[in-house]
C-alpha cells in the first residue's frame, strides 16, 4: 500500500500534470471517475499506459462496479504497471473481491458503502478505506454535506466515524475525505489536525497547495514530541501503568504516544 499522509487526485486525462502532482503529494490518486468527463475517458485510459508513474506511489480510481466505464478502466490497467486502484463508490465485499489480485483502497460513498464498510474493510485485497461525503449525500437526496460554518452534518459525521471504525476494526489503513473549498486552508488545517488525532492514517486532497498543510497537520508539535518522549522514558521504568504529571499513564496512552513519534517522520 502507497504510504504517506497527503493523497492527491489528478485528473488521468491532464498527463501534463502527473509528474507534478507526483512531486507535490505522497500518493497521486489517478482519477479516471469524477475528475473526467465521460468522453474523456478513453484519453485518461490511454494516458495511464504513456506517462507512467511509480506504482508504489500510485493509485487509480477507477469507475464504479457495474458501470458501462468499470470493465474499460481494467482493460487499461492491463497496459500497466499499477496494481492499486481506488473502487468508486463500493457498496459490498464482493466489489472489492471481484478485483484481486489487485489492491483496493475501498471509496466508501453510498449509503450501502457505509453500511457495509465493515465487511468491505475484511475483504483480503482490500488495504484501506476512504470515505466521501458529496456521493453519499446525493444518494440520499441530500443537498449539503455541511452546514453554513464548514461543520459536517450529523450523517456525514456518522459516515466518516463507521468508515473509520470499520478499517480500524480491521486494521486497515483509513483515508478521510477531501476538503471542497480550497480556498479556506485555516479550514482544511483544522479538519486534518481532526483526522490525524482521531486516527486517519491520510486525507486525500484535490489541489496542490492542500498537500502542505495535510502535513504539517500530521506532524507533531514540539509539545506533543516533548511529551511522547517523556512518557515512553518513564515507561522504561515506570512499570505496566504509572502516573506522570498526574496523568495514569497505561497501554493505551503508550501506544499514543509511540504513534505521535511515528508521525514524526511525516515527508
């Protein structure tokens, strides 16, 4: 699975910006779905096999199951090297199944996606779970994921939580949703400090200058590094549990802590 914290969709039908998006962002989401207009599809096909990316840095979202695109977007991944794709829309198990041996970050987006991320997030070829707030609220008739303020409505929020829960569950990677308005980066800064302290191992971005602030929110503070090492030096002789500046400190908060050390070698 594509490591990294700051995951960047580009449209497959601009080769002309792959390169850069590859330079810009930890993992480029080649979009072959919504990014492109359906009688573009047959260039960003063909522009997946020209302009070749590092697979390990790589993944392709490829249209949904069951659409008259799906079977089209397989026959072009044929041509090459990349074995991770991102399913649009996954509504069960059996579409992430139907695809090995490839690997499958599962776009949990439906109301059937969210419902059944549990059993999607256990499927063997499935290697993360991403959740997306504007599909699964036109499928509902929807008309906002998110109120005046930014804030998510209550769906949404229930939505983002069962996606996490379920590859959590499952110990699968978890990738949070995009941040529409790019303009308001105090906004997304905000929602990715939410995602990281929450436990999304990424959050997918839809322009460049989203990457940079998805990192740094990923990375530690000065405080939080401080503090994580002062805490795994007292557990050194501190024993199973033990107190530190009047905090119990047991399993839990340890494994927290070696997770904010972790974060620390964010790119």
């Amino acid at each position: 699975m594509p490591e990294g914290v700051a995951w960047l969709f580009c449209p497959a039908n601009k080769p002309g910006r792959f390169a850069k998006a590859a330079d810009r962002a930890d993992v480029v989401i080649l979009d072959l779905e919504d990014a492109v207009g359906p009688g573009d599809r047959p260039a960003a096909r063909r522009a997946l096999a020209e302009q070749r990316l590092d697979p390990d840095r790589t993944v392709v979202r490829i249209n949904p199951a069951g659409s008259p695109d799906h079977d089209l977007d397989l026959a072009a991944l044929n041509e090459t090297s990349y074995t991770t794709v991102m399913l649009a829309k996954t509504e069960s198990a059996a579409d992430a199944r139907a695809l090995a041996p490839l690997r499958v970050v599962a776009l949990c987006e439906t109301p059937a996606g969210v419902r059944n991320a549990g059993a999607i997030a256990a499927t063997g070829n499935v290697e993360a779970l991403m959740w997306g707030a504007e599909d699964l609220i036109a499928a509902l008739g929807g008309t906002s994921s998110r109120f005046p303020g930014g804030r998510y409505r209550d769906v949404a929020r229930h939505a983002r939580s069962s996606v996490l829960l379920a590859a959590g569950a499952a110990g699968k990677l978890a990738i949070d949703a995009v941040y529409l308005d790019i303009p308001d980066l105090d906004g997304l800064n905000d929602e990715s400090i939410d995602a990281a302290a929450s436990g999304f191992g990424a959050k997918a971005c839809i322009h460049p200058s989203q990457v940079p602030i998805v990192r740094a929110a990923y990375a530690p503070t000065s405080e939080e590094l401080h503090w994580a090492n002062r805490v795994l030096a007292a557990s050194a002789s501190g024993g199973d549990a033990f107190t530190l500046d009047g905090r119990m400190i047991d399993e839990p908060v340890l494994r927290q802590a070696r997770r904010i050390l972790a974060r620390a070698v964010v790119r």
